[in-house]
C-alpha cells in the first residue's frame, strides 16, 4: 500500500481530505483544486538557514524566518534545527529556547491531538498524548533538542543541560550524540559526578557507543579512574594516549598497567593511520591529532624510564579551577569541586581536612600567593595545553607563572604536563578570565601578559557587519580588567597567524584612552627572538600558515 507522506501529515493533524469519484480532490471556491494549492518548498530556505549556521550569521538567519512566514511557509523540524544550530553557534541560547518552545508548539501540536489518527508503515493507529512521544517525536525532535543541549552544556548551564537530557531520556529521545554533547560539556567545565550519574542512564538504556565512550573515557581518567577508562570498547587512538598518558603519572608504583596502556595507544594510532593511507584520505587535522597523541605518548615512556616519583598532593594547590554552575559556592569550595574532577578522593581520605591544610598554601585573603613580589607574575591568557607556558617557565625556575585557560580538560592537561616535565613554578587558574582572574589574582601583580592565538569569534564580513559572531574574550571591557592585574611596566604581547583579527584587537584596545600605551601591530621576522612551539602554532605549520603577526602594548600606571 503506497501512502504519500503530504498525505500522512494532513491525516495525522487531523485535516479533512475530501475526494471526488475521479480521485482528484474537491475544487474550492475559487476553481482550484487542494493539490493545486501553492506549496512553499522549505528546501532552499533550510539550505540558506544551514549556511547562516555554518557562518555564524545569526541575523540572516532570523531574516530568513522572517520571509518563511512571508511566504505561507510552514518550518519543519529541519528548519527548527538549523535556526537553533545557529542561535547556539552565536551563543543567543534565549533566542535558541524561544525556537525551541516554538517548534513544541507547532511541530508537535499539529501531529498529535487527543484522539488522531496517523498511519505508520501502511497501518493506522489511535495516537494520544502517551504513544506519540514513543513513535512520533524522537525523529522529529532529535536533532533540535540535542543542539539545544550541546548549548546548555556548552556555556556551562548545567542545571538546564540535566534537565533536558533527563526529558530526553525518559522520552526516548537521547541517542548516543545527546549523551556525548551533555559529557562533552561535563568535560569542559570539570562536572565529573554529573557525567557518572549521565552515563550510567545512558548505559542502562542501551543508548551508549563509541562516542560518548570516548569522551566518558577523558573524564574518568582525569578523575583518577583509569583503569575504568581503558577498559572501555572502542577508543580512539587519541583518547587512549591521553588515559595512558594520565596512567603513567597517576598510577603510582603499577608501571606495567601504564605501560601496556601506552602500547595499546600507539597501535591504535598506527591503526588508524594506515586507514587514512590506504583510504587516500588528505586529513591535516587527524595527521595533526595523530602527531600530538604520540608527542604525549613519548613525555609519558620518557617519565617512566625515568623512575621518577611524583608525589601528587602539592600540585592541587597549584590548580585553581572554578566550575561553571558553582557561582553560588564560595570560591574555596568552587576550587575543590575542580580538585575532586582531578582525581582528589583518589588520593587522599578526608577530603575536607586535605582542604583546611592545602588552601592556606595556595591563597592569602582569597588571592593567589605571590612567591617574590619584586618579580610579579607572569600570565599567558588562553594557555591551551600549556606546551609555551611549560616552555618559558623552564627557562627561569624561579619566576612564578599563571596559566589561565577556560577549558577544565586543558587545565588538567597542563597540570599533568607539569607532573610529567618538573616544573612547580607554573599556576593554573581555570574558568572563565573575566572571572576567575579578578576573583583569584590580587591587583597590580602581572609584569608580563602573553596572548598565543586567541580564537577569532568572526570568520565571515557579514556576521563581523551584524556583531553576531558569538562571545569572545578580547573585548575593551577584559583588557580594563587586565589592567587592573597589571603593573606601570607590564607589557602585553599578543601572537596570531590572523592580521584582521588583530587589527580589531588593536581597535579594542585603542578604546581604553589613557590605560594602554605605544600600541603597536607588525609581522614577525627572522630577526625576533624565537618563540617556543605550542599546539595551535604546529597545527598551523602544518596547514602551511607560517605567516605571524604580533600586537603589542604597554599598561599605563603609577605603581
């Protein structure tokens, strides 16, 4: 029985079908018959809508809905989908909730009534309110709520990212890409016990595979569960060296299990790059990710054959990480909420009495401790995986260094580093700059500020013309709050392959009148002394971008 899908809509939303002897439908007042009624293909508009997303064009995007409505045209989930894609991608996550109740509303309520009818692979059935969650909405639904998700989770909402995948889940609508957007975000912002409770649902239900079993992988081993972590089936190659390389500092005395772990990695990488060989595959990036996990895999052979031992308990003084959804915590227990996602109650019984003896070590009145006030600090702003930090502050033990990075999983990855390669005169202060920094550094301390390739929010002129590019750090309003950490001499010294970015940089800073001084912008040569490698400048190499452009400016002040 062939049953047209135009017609299974108008059936499900309860709409009348009138059919005359001949089949043809009932002609209406005007002389046209239903079939001849214009139809507006939302094809073309989801296509333009999927670029707007692509883009980060946020404006267009919303011009586009606009004329849809102009039109007499009717968004299907595709449409929702991609308005919330790029709403999310703009970081407007209200105007992502606004289309998302809307699609509820519409979408949902058009198929489904008390007592109507839908028919399924040829056969109709009664669809209420219960059965049309079961059957109905997961294709529907999917992809919307998932992105809406992987926006909660992205800008830390942790009580609305919870809340919708536990919708999801009860509904049947989570798949594997629902749970790996929610732990994906538990990465990023240290929630470890939400991704333990996420997971284990996600396992009971049957909705677990290869990618969220990777990304579960990373949060366990950070928390020192490692041996959980690489028990797991299908890992990636990259996801095995980073657990590996955890095992190799957190393992203690069990060096065999870290170095069986170490193995498996490095077979799984040159798996994997045989499969893109004889694939013909060109992948810069997965060469890129492929090069990096050995570079790892190497420092963790190179600390074993050392026969160091590493006691670990000092270095959580050194990490200062505080959570997104915790600002209603002080900011002690903010701090050890980050400790525990690193393998805290691992490694010490009493939590709270490990607190009480190892925060006094670490803060003085709620700030960091400065080591030699004559000195200051030195502070890389977006330190990444901590590869230039690490480097510099090897150069000169005895400067003290501060690495913020925004991302939790890049802070324990510089910490690890730090165990792996010996220096102890690198702090981490983890979260969000605007905050964490004002919050943990005391004033006029900083005499350096370096900024490695920060990540442009604007790709695109149009979304650079519209301001809808999404969140960006280096704005007026951070570098007012970086002059306040700063002293009369510090220096700023930002690195980028993108000149116009800079450039806008450079206007940014120009509107703080009387705060920064002799601003300069000019490309690197041959003749400035080199810098020391980090992740995004090999990726960049590696993509033949050599070109770089460095800013530079002075803080005004009377010390």
């Amino acid at each position: 029985m062939k049953i047209r899908f135009g017609l299974i809509q108008k059936l499900a939303s309860g709409e009348k079908i009138n059919k005359t002897a001949s089949g043809k439908g009932k002609k209406n007042g005007k002389g046209q018959t239903r079939r001849q009624r214009k139809k507006v293909d939302m094809m073309p508009f989801n296509k333009k809508l999927a670029k707007a997303a692509e883009r980060k064009e946020l404006g267009s995007a919303l011009r586009i809905m606009s004329s849809i409505k102009k039109a007499g045209g009717r968004p299907d989930k595709h449409t929702y989908a991609n308005i919330i894609n790029t709403c999310v991608r703009c970081d407007n996550i209200t105007k992502a909730e606004e289309f998302l109740a809307e699609m509820r509303d519409t979408v949902g309520l058009s198929v489904v009534g008390h007592h109507r009818i839908s028919f399924v692979m040829g056969f109709k059935r009664k669809v209420s309110r219960s059965n049309y969650w079961e059957g109905i909405v997961p294709p529907l639904f999917q992809v919307p709520m998932t992105t809406m998700l992987k926006g909660y989770a992205s800008e830390g909402m942790r009580s609305k990212a919870q809340g919708l995948l536990g919708e999801m889940m009860e509904k049947n609508i989570a798949n594997d890409r629902s749970v790996s957007a929610f732990l994906r975000g538990c990465l990023r912002h240290g929630w470890f016990e939400a991704a333990v409770s996420a997971y284990e649902k996600a396992s009971e239900k049957g909705i677990t595979e290869d990618g969220c079993r990777n990304v579960y992988a990373k949060i366990l081993s950070l928390a020192g569960r490692s041996s959980e972590a690489v028990a797991l089936n299908g890992l990636t190659g990259s996801t095995l060296a980073s657990v590996s390389t955890t095992m190799a500092v957190t393992t203690g005395d069990d060096k065999k299990a870290a170095e069986a772990a170490i193995k498996r990695a490095e077979a799984k990488l040159n798996e994997e790059e045989r499969n893109m060989k004889s694939d013909g595959l060109k992948n810069k990036f997965g060469d890129h990710l492929i090069a990096e996990a050995r570079r790892d895999l190497n420092a963790a052979k190179k600390f074993l054959a050392s026969d160091t031992s590493v006691n670990v308990k000092p270095s959580f003084a050194r990490f200062l990480y505080l959570p997104k959804s915790t600002e209603d915590q002080s900011t002690e227990s903010r701090i050890v909420e980050g400790w525990k996602a690193i393998g805290l109650e691992q490694i010490v019984d009493d939590v709270k009495e490990f607190a009480s003896s190892t925060l006094p070590k670490a803060l003085d009145h709620g700030k960091l401790k400065i080591t030699e006030e004559s000195r200051g600090i030195c502070l890389e702003v977006g330190s990444g995986s901590g590869d230039w930090i690490l480097s510099r502050a090897k150069r000169d033990w005895s400067q003290q260094w501060v690495a913020s990075e925004f991302k939790f999983d890049r802070c324990a990855s510089i910490r690890q580093k730090c165990l792996l390669e010996g220096p102890r005169n690198v702090h981490i202060v983890g979260g969000d700059a605007r905050e964490c920094l004002p919050m943990l550094l005391p004033s006029s301390c900083v005499s350096e500020v370096h900024i490695n390739f920060p990540e442009p929010p604007v790709w695109h002129d149009a979304c650079a013309r519209e301001g809808t590019g999404g969140d960006h750090l280096l704005t007026c309003d951070f570098f007012e709050i970086l002059h306040g950490l700063c002293r009369g001499s510090c220096v700023l010294r930002v690195v980028s392959d993108n000149e116009q970015y800079l450039t806008t940089v450079r206007s940014e800073i120009g509107k703080l009148s009387g705060l920064w001084d002799s601003v300069e912008l000019r490309e690197l040569t041959a003749d400035d002394e080199s810098e020391p490698s980090s992740y995004f400048d090999r990726m960049w190499k590696r993509g033949h971008r050599s070109s770089r452009y460095l800013l530079t400016a002075q803080c005004c002040k009377l010390d």
